[in-house]
C-alpha cells in the first residue's frame, strides 16, 4: 500500500521573508496587500503552506477514498505569471460574487488575478470569508 505524502503542510517558513522574495515589486506590493486582507477577513494570522502559499486558519478534510489532510481556510500565492488565490471552489456563493470581482480567470479550485487594481477588494473580502465559513461548515472548525 502506498501512503500519499501531502506536500503543502504548514510550516513555520517565515512569510515576509517569502513576500521579500517575489522577484516583481508590483508583485510583491500586492502580496502585502493580499497578507492584510486575508487576515482581516478570516480573523487568522498569515502561515507558510508548503514554499509558496501563504494560508489562513485550517481545516481537516477527508474524502470518500480515504484520502485525507489539512488545508489552509483560504489563501493565496504571488506566482510569476498571476497571483493565485485559494478559496472553496464548491461554496455555492462563489460564482455570484465572482461576477462582481473584476478581472480574473478561474481553474477548477483557483481564482487567478494579475493584480490587486483590477478586482473589488470588497468583493475579494466577502468571498475569502465566504470560503472560509464554506469549509468550517463543511469540515467542522
């Protein structure tokens, strides 16, 4: 039998050291502008997941096939090509407030923007704690 590893775990990675390190200043601008959002609208403190994604609280999930683990409440990554950010792609309120967002593109469990100027940060805020009460409802807190 093989035992999944999962890879994004928190850790104690210092997360201003990893925003420092964003190669765009523009990039990096936003991250510092994303760290404060998320933590206002989840009420938790910024951790390392993984080496590159800055999550909020924590829930535990376990699926039908066994597979189970921890994962961030909701998050997010200043990634090269967009800023990906981590949020309960099922939570039925998403896709009404994503069509308030702004500019952004979606894959199966991302939203992806290219900077902060072109969404509703109000918008960003409610959906961050949309999510966030999806998964602790979900999966208990």
């Amino acid at each position: 039998m093989v035992v999944y590893e999962q890879k994004m775990k928190e850790n104690d990675s210092s997360v201003i050291e990893f925003i420092e390190n964003v190669d765009n200043l523009k990039k990096r601008e936003d991250a510092y502008k994303l760290l404060d959002l998320f933590a206002e609208a989840t009420g938790f403190p910024a951790k390392m997941w993984g080496p590159s994604i800055i999550g909020y609280g924590s829930y535990h999930y376990k699926y039908a096939s066994g597979h189970e683990g921890d994962a961030p409440l909701a998050g997010f990554s200043p990634r090269k090509a967009k800023i990906s950010l981590y949020l309960a792609a099922t939570d039925p309120s998403r896709m009404p407030l994503l069509a308030q967002l702004g500019k952004y593109t979606a894959g199966k469990g991302c939203v992806y923007i290219n900077k902060v100027d072109d969404i509703d940060v109000d918008v960003l805020k409610e959906i961050i704690q949309s999510s966030a009460r999806y998964f602790q409802e979900t999966y208990g807190s």
